[in-house]
C-alpha cells in the first residue's frame, strides 16, 4: 500500500471496531430505507419544499451508508456526519424548548429517533481520524514538479 492510501486510521482500527461501525451503517442503511425512502417516494405537490428536501439528503446520506457498510474506515465520514448533524439539531432545537419548558411530542419523537446514534459517538475512531486529517494536509498549491 502506497503512502497515499495508507493512513493511521487504516493500520490502528481493530476488527471489532470495523465490523461495529458496519453496524452502525447497516442501522442507518436499514432505519432509512424504512423511513425517509418512503416518505420521498410518497410526497406529493402539497409537501413543503425543505421537507422533500430533507428526505432528499437522507436518502443519499442512505445509498452512501450502503457504501460504508463495505468501506468502514474510509466512509467515516459519514458516521462523523450522522453524530454531527444530530448533535447540532439537539443543541439548537431539543435544549432550547426543554428549557422553555415545552417539549412538543414531535421533539420528543425526534429525539428518541436520534437516540439511535448515541452509540455512534463512541464507535467512530475520532483520534486515528483526526489524526489522519492533521497528517494528511492538502497544500495550498501544486508542488513544483521536479526536472
């Protein structure tokens, strides 16, 4: 394996890890295929824009999952987008209105739904991956090409 391909996160991930990330993707496969295939599939021209907007993403969030449940490590990055829109969602939505004291029974839905992805928190490897990110610096411009 050449440098370019190979990183900390390859060579530090253990099969246990690896195939517990699998079943991240493999929840996230199965749940969405469920949930937002259908609900795309089945909306009409009276559905809001950013809803069908919405389903859009997951469904693609979805097929990329399918891609990750066979390349764990080098798909992370889609387990890192799952926890981090998740995250950002509960932060900005679900506190604000616990605080306010009315937690309307769809945030509560919600967030139970979301709960499916806590465990994903400490199944990414975040040190290899960040890691790899500090290491792996793309440079600003092309390197001279030697003569």
């Amino acid at each position: 394996m050449d440098t370019l391909t190979r990183s900390a996160t390859t060579d530090t991930i253990t099969p246990l890890r690896r195939n517990l990330m699998r079943a991240c993707y493999l929840l996230m496969v199965v749940g969405l295929a469920l949930v937002a295939w259908p609900r795309l599939l089945a909306s009409g021209s009276d559905r809001p824009l950013i809803e069908g907007t919405f389903d859009a993403v997951l469904c693609a969030l979805q097929l990329l999952s399918i891609i990750g449940f066979f390349a764990p490590v080098r798909m992370a990055a889609v387990l890192v987008l799952e926890v981090l829109w998740k995250g950002i969602w509960v932060l900005v939505v679900a506190v604000p209105s616990l605080w306010g004291g009315g937690i309307t029974p769809e945030v509560s839905e919600t967030l139970f739904a979301f709960s499916f992805a806590v465990p994903f928190v400490f199944i990414i490897p975040w040190r290899a991956l960040v890691h790899d990110l500090v290491r792996a610096r793309e440079p600003w411009r092309a390197a001279p090409t030697a003569k």
